[in-house]
C-alpha cells in the first residue's frame, strides 16, 4: 500500500514497486504497464503521481514508452537486472526471445523463477493461489521428529555425520523406494536408483548426461514453467508438445522427430501440471513405440505419486526402463527441506547419471536419507500420503464451487493439486493486479514455451478455499471486463 505519511513520495514509492517486479521476473520483459488512468485507479493515486513514476522509470531505462501503445518494460531491463542480481549472487532467466511459429524450437522468456521466488517470499500473510505447493500446515506430523532421533541417536551421529554418503544414495532408503517402484509394476532393483537433491535436481542431472546445448528436446505444453526455464538456461532447444487429455499430440512429436531428431522428451504422464490430465494406456504404448523407433530418452516426472489415484499409467511401468527414466521425490507430500529426490534409469545410463551427479553435489545427506527410509519402511508416509489425499478432495470440492460462482471455468476435470481455469481476461494484467492486493497468481501464459497473453490460470486447490479471495477476485476481474 502506497502511504502519503511515509519520507518517500507516492511517486517513488510506485516506481520502486513495479521497479521490484521487474527485478523478481513478476513483470518481464516486454509486459505492458496499465494506463495512466488505470494505475491511478487501482492504485489509489492521482494521474500526475502515475507520470511521474512512469517518468522516473524511463530515466532509469527500465520502461519505454510507444507511440498510442502505452508504456512497456524494455527488453534491456531483463539484462540490467541479470547483472544486478549475478554480483549478488542471485539468479534470474533474460532476455525476450523472437516469437516462434510452427515446428520451430522455442525458448523461455524471463520470469519463470517469479513464481518461486514468490512462493518463498510473497511479502503476504494472505494463503497464495499461485502457490505450487501444500501449505506447510498440510505436511506437518507427528513421525518426523522420531525418525529422526532414530537415525541420530548415540555413535551414529558421527558415524554418518564426519563422512560422504554412498555415491548412489543411502542403501537402505534405495531398498524402500525399489519396493515403492515394483508395487507401482516398475521393475527397478536398489542398484538402478539414484538418489538426489529433490526432483528437480534429478531432471537437472539427466538433461546435463544426455544433452548438450544446441540438442533439441520436446515438452509438453502447456506445462512446468521452472523445466522451460531449466531447459534454456542450458542452451537447449525447446519443442512445446501439445498436451490433451488422454496424452500428448503424437503427430506434432512424430514431426519433431523428422525435422530436429529430438534426443529427449519431458512428461508428467500422472496428475500432470498444471492440467491435471492422466496419460492414457493408448498414448502411453504408442509415445514408446516412437521412443524405440526414434530412439530419444523419455524422462517421466512423477513428482505427484502420492497424491495419484491407484492404477494410472506410467510408461516406466510398460518400457520396463527401457527408453524412460524415471524421476520422483518427497518435497511435494512429507519434507520440502530434506530435498530427497530420485531418479531409476536403464541399467546403461546408471553410471553415467553417477558420475553427474557426483561432479555437481558428491553426495547426498545420508541422515536424511536414513530417515526418510524408516518412515517409508514403517508405513508412515504411506499412512500420511493417504491423510492428505482425503483432505485434499475436500478441499478440492470446496475450491471448484467457489471458482465456478467467480465466473471460472474449468478447461480440465478438477484432479490433484491444481485446477486450470479460464478466467475470461488477460491474466497476466489480472496477477498485477492481484499482487496489489496480496494475492500471488500463476497466470497462464507462464505455462507456454513462448509465452504469449493468456486468459488461464493456475489455481492450487489448497489455497483457494477461502471465499474472501475469490470476491476480490471477482472484482478485479469485473473491473477488468
């Protein structure tokens, strides 16, 4: 909230708050800035105030102004702000890529990383839409601590403290989650497993085995706006596969492959993010058969599997990790600060995906590791995983009713964590919007390889219970009509 009691002018103040956006990656490169009319409006403030805020933001070369267009962040600023946040040690994507068009590969534009850096730091104690996340309060239980004096109690402190972990990741939690992989029918022994810093670090550590900068991979679109990020960071080129609901669009894969011999395919065949969508047996039998015949690696995210209903298809399950590599881990059910994850590979690929992960972590913590076996081993987590799914329909229900009387639809059946709505406006002005009012959104267009204004949204079914948020929403969005 701008304040007129405050030693800084309601000029500086606006300007240093959309200054910050642009900073976080919350207003990227080439977005467009309300009106001078609109900012006043929604920001309680006069016409002259906006210009002047406006002004000093062109003095600093952050925005430009174009002739009976408005006002735009300029493409610099993405650059400006790299160089800023890299002499603090930070990290943000730059640079606006040239639209892409039909076959061709595409990029990521800044502001994939805002959603995280929101997600930690949303400056609201207001429960965040955007969140891609359970809410602490939903992982908390009463065996975490006694698993962990378990595996802390007398000499084996030290013991596992004063040295490295095995390389592949403690032998006993790799057990567990072997068990874990054959009852869900995806044969893979404790020596094809790897462990890792989440899943992410999993995914991070297959693409810098397999590829190289300049290879082409294919994801699915829309979808995961951090993989995007991930993926042209490394010098990768990026083919957006079209998702449906039974699967991704195997003509446009088929083509990709007789264009750019794509090396690598991205999918989250269960509960997939943001849409939902559940892979189907069809799709899944003929993805590996163009797997086989092309011969390029599926990685399939299944960082959901917990909150999955019980006999959905996974292509690791049908290839037998022929073609697949499978990825999961726990930040998303039980321990988001442990950052256990892991990988099960061919047995061909294992060593190579060691050694990768040895040059960029050694190893994994052992403790942690130790624990997080016990708790499987006990059927703690299963018990928990079952807890949480219960109160997660619940509040599904209650989310989707509240969405729909705020005029939502949904482009999806309502399945998981998330919801994908049409909100009927630009979702990307509706999230400035909204941010003004303590409300992070994940708009649409940040789930698009090249993105583009979009009218969907991500909703987190978990946050989006409370009836105050969507009558703000409500009317924003009714300003905004």
């Amino acid at each position: 909230m701008l304040l007129k009691t405050t030693s800084q002018s309601l000029a500086a103040q606006l300007a240093a708050r959309l200054s910050e956006r642009m900073v976080t990656g919350l207003l990227a490169a080439g977005s467009r800035l309300p009106s001078v009319r609109q900012c006043a409006q929604q920001q309680g403030v006069s016409p002259s105030t906006v210009v002047a805020a406006y002004d000093q933001l062109q003095a600093q070369g952050l925005i430009e102004a174009q002739r009976n267009r408005g006002f735009y962040v300029r493409n610099r600023a993405a650059a400006h702000v790299n160089a800023a946040l890299t002499a603090s040690n930070s990290v943000v994507d730059s640079g606006t890529p040239a639209p892409a068009s039909g076959f061709e590969a595409q990029h990521r534009p800044v502001n994939a990383t805002a959603l995280i850096r929101g997600m930690f730091h949303s400056g609201s104690d207001k429960l965040q839409p955007g969140l891609g996340a359970f809410p602490p309060e939903w992982l908390q239980t009463s065996f975490l601590s006694a698993a962990v004096r378990r595996v802390t109690s007398g000499a084996q402190l030290q013991a596992w403290s004063l040295q490295y972990g095995e390389p592949a990741g403690d032998i006993g939690l790799r057990q567990a989650l072997s068990g874990r992989l054959n009852a869900m029918a995806i044969a893979a022994a404790p020596g094809h497993i790897v462990t890792t810093v989440g899943a992410t670090h999993a995914l991070d550590i297959i693409s810098r085995t397999l590829l190289k900068a300049g290879d082409y991979v294919m994801v699915e679109e829309p979808g995961w706006a951090i993989e995007f990020a991930r993926l042209d960071a490394l010098g990768l080129r990026i083919l957006p596969v079209p998702r449906g609901p039974d699967g991704p669009d195997q003509v446009v894969m088929a083509r990709y492959c007789e264009l750019h011999a794509p090396k690598l395919f991205v999918s989250v065949s269960v509960l997939h993010n943001p849409t939902g969508y559940c892979l189907s047996p069809s799709a899944a039998h003929r993805i590996l058969q163009l797997a086989h015949q092309q011969q390029f690696h599926i990685v399939e995210d299944d960082t959901y599997s917990h909150l999955a209903p019980e006999h959905v298809t996974r292509m690791s399950a049908l290839d037998g990790l022929q073609r697949c590599i499978y990825v999961s881990g726990f930040s998303k059910i039980l321990v988001p600060g442990w950052r256990i994850g892991y990988l099960a590979a061919p047995p061909d690929l294992v060593e190579r995906l060691l050694d990768t992960k040895l040059l960029t972590t050694l190893t994994t913590p052992a403790l942690l590791e130790k624990a997080l076996a016990w708790c499987i081993d006990q059927g703690l987590l299963r018990r928990h995983a079952q807890q949480v799914r219960t109160r997660l329909d619940q509040a599904r229900s209650r989310s989707v009713k509240l969405a729909q009387a705020a005029g939502c639809t949904f482009v999806a059946p309502a399945a998981g964590l998330f919801g994908w709505v049409d909100t009927g406006v630009d979702t990307d002005a509706l999230a400035q919007r909204m941010l003004d009012l303590g409300y992070l959104l994940a708009p649409g267009g940040l789930f698009f390889a090249n993105r583009v204004p979009s009218t969907l949204m991500r909703i987190n079914f978990c946050t989006t219970q409370d009836a105050a948020f969507w009558q703000v929403f409500s009317q924003v969005r009714g300003q905004m009509g």
